[in-house]
C-alpha cells in the first residue's frame, strides 16, 4: 500500500476541513484527477491525485480536519510513480516570509471561590466557571449563579466550532495583534469635484498607487525573525471582501500599470470568485499593501489589524456630505474618510504622515 498525505496547501496552512470527496474506495485514478475538495482559510482547494491507480482507502469523511501530512488516501499495490505534481507549490522567487501562526496566550484565571457541589453542577450543566458572574459572600459561585449561566448558554443555543474562514481569520488576527505594534493616522478626501459615475474602488486602488509612489516606505513586507524590510516594486493590493463564511483577502495585482476598466473587471471577478470560493490560492498570496473599503457597508474612521508580512492597510469609511472649510468659507461638501493603520515597528509617523497626504492628493484630484 501506498499512501498519500495531505500537501501543504501554501502559507503555512497546518489542517484542512475536507468538503467532499470526488472518489470512492476502490475507484481507479489517473494523475491529476480530482480526489477531494477541501476548506483551507480563504478558498476551497480540489487536491489532485499524484499517481494513477486504484484507491484502496479513503482517510475522513465530510466535515473532517485533517492536518497536513496526515494521511488523505491509500493506494493499493502498483501505483505509478509520482508524475510531479505538488499542490500549492510557490515559486520560490515569490515566496516570502509569513508570521507562524501561533495561538493568543490565555488570560490571567480569577481565583475562584466556589464550594464541591457547585463545582459539580457546573460539571454537570457543562457551565465554564470562569464565565459565571459570582454573587455570593466574598466573590463566592453560588448554585443559582451556576444555574443562571446554563440557563442564558441554553437561550443563546448550542456552542458553534470556528471552522474554515472564519477559524483562520481567529488565528491570524491572534498572530497579527501579537506581533505588530499598531498606530493609525486619519484625514478627510473631499470628493465633491468627482465626475459623475465616478467608481471609488478603483479610485481609492489608483490613489493608494499613487501613495506608494510617494511613500514606497509603506509597500513593503517586514521579516521579524531576521529583523529584515523589504520594499516592493510592484504594487499589489490585497482587497478585503467581505461574505457569508467570513473576511476573504484576494489580490489586485500590479495595480499602478492597469488602466480604470480593467481594475474594475478585475476587482468584479475577485469578488464572483471569493462569492461562490473558487479562488485559487495563488490569488490569496503576496499582497504588498491592503485595502478595506468598509464604508460600502458602513462606519467613518477605523484602527484597522496589519496582518504581517504586509506594513501597512488602508481604509475607506462612508462617503457623506459634511460642513468643512472651503475656499475659506463653510460649505457642505461630500467626504471621503481615510484611515491608515501602520506597523510602527518598520514604518515611521513621518512616513505615513505622506503617504495620506499623497493619498488625499490623488483622491481629490480632478482632470
């Protein structure tokens, strides 16, 4: 027998949940056939077989994890050999160095002051004693503190396991806010002088270009083991989209050398593909700087989370009419709030002071 493992799927992953199952026990293969679809944390992945042969054994079934290197399936006796197909291989001129994810630590515990049989009941109603309110004597669980906790855990339906997106989303923001040391610097664009139909998607794309023109401090990526910055030529921004399973990041490549209509078709098909998750994961790596236009949903101003190796990410809040000073009287004018949230470790306050300012240029900059 021959078995075949679970591959590294890119950046590190270290599990996957298996979504469906293409084969079945005793089912004959060629290579590159299809044997499973799988959730990794942005998209669902189909991993190919690496031989021709019959499947003798399928590991896991619907809704599974399973880690990498874990086995995936088992071929029986006179497979072929492995033709060199590797799943989510990277180039390694592209590759870059990724934070290990590595779990939040644990808040301090309270003392608690809670008798045998009120410790039992809790046992018994599955109720975590660090999450009861105390009420008794000194700080003291009671038996009705007990069972007002099962009671609003029993309201508020069953406990739901992070799986997919959303479980990766929980690890990296973990990672990321262990690691970076925030700052966030805001201002306002005026818009008003916008033409009509004009789209702030590719707008704010072509301004944040513009800003790493002026500013490239913040287009980079930042390798803390090795206490290493590297500014990056190309500019390519990671969009955040939001949809049903949770945050999903894909990529706008070389964004500075692409014209308005094809930002646009290209951000419209980012978005089909992250709705129905059939992103590749290729599509998911490497960004330089990110956006979150947020303000299509709603909010004005945010402290945004810079998810390593990336420095830097922007915001774009609501767009709404305000008074401001304009031409030295006040006037209602239509405003862009913008929010940049840096690494402060690798970016200076100098530096993001100009690439906002640069950013605010390009966005209130009419033809």
């Amino acid at each position: 027998m021959r078995q075949f493992m679970l591959p590294d799927l890119g950046e590190g992953l270290e599990e996957a949940e298996i979504v469906t199952w293409h084969v079945n026990e005793g089912d004959r293969v060629v290579t590159d056939q299809p044997l499973v679809s799988v959730e990794t944390d942005k998209a669902v992945v189909e991993v190919p077989s690496p031989w021709s042969g019959r499947i003798a054994r399928v590991f896991g079934t619907k809704g599974d994890l399973v880690k990498v290197g874990a086995p995936l399936v088992e071929f029986a006796e006179g497979a072929e050999q492995d033709t060199g197909t590797v799943v989510g291989q990277l180039d390694t001129g592209e590759r870059q160095a990724a934070v290990a994810e590595r779990p939040a630590e644990p808040a301090p515990g309270r003392m608690l002051q809670v008798l045998p049989a009120v410790r039992a009941l809790a046992r018994k109603l599955d109720v975590d004693l660090n999450a009861v309110q105390a009420t008794g004597p000194g700080g003291t669980i009671t038996r009705a503190d007990v069972e007002r906790a099962a009671k609003s855990l029993a309201e508020a339906g069953p406990a739901e396991a992070l799986r997919g997106m959303r479980r990766a989303m929980a690890q990296r923001m973990a990672a990321a806010h262990a690691e970076v040391v925030p700052a966030t610097v805001t201002d306002d664009a005026e818009i008003d002088e916008w033409r009509t139909g004009e789209d702030p998607s590719v707008r704010l794309m072509r301004a944040i270009a513009a800003a790493c023109r002026a500013e490239p401090a913040l287009n980079a990526w930042y390798n803390s083991g090795a206490g290493a910055r590297r500014l990056v030529k190309r500019i390519d921004i990671g969009i955040a989209i939001d949809t049903e399973g949770g945050l999903i990041v894909p990529v706008m490549r070389n964004v500075a050398e692409r014209d308005a209509r094809d930002l646009r078709a290209g951000l419209d098909r980012l978005r089909a593909d992250a709705a129905s998750r059939a992103i590749p994961p290729e599509e998911l790596r490497g960004a330089t700087i990110t956006l979150s236009n947020f303000g299509m949903i709603g909010g004005r101003l945010a402290c945004l989370v810079v998810v390593p190796p990336q420095v830097a990410i922007v915001g774009a809040g609501r767009i709404a009419p305000l008074v401001v000073a304009h031409q030295g009287r006040p006037a209602v004018r239509r405003v862009l709030p913008l929010s940049l949230t840096f690494d402060h470790r690798v970016v200076t306050g100098g530096e993001a002071g100009r690439f906002i300012v640069a950013l605010k240029s390009d966005l209130e900059w009419t033809s």
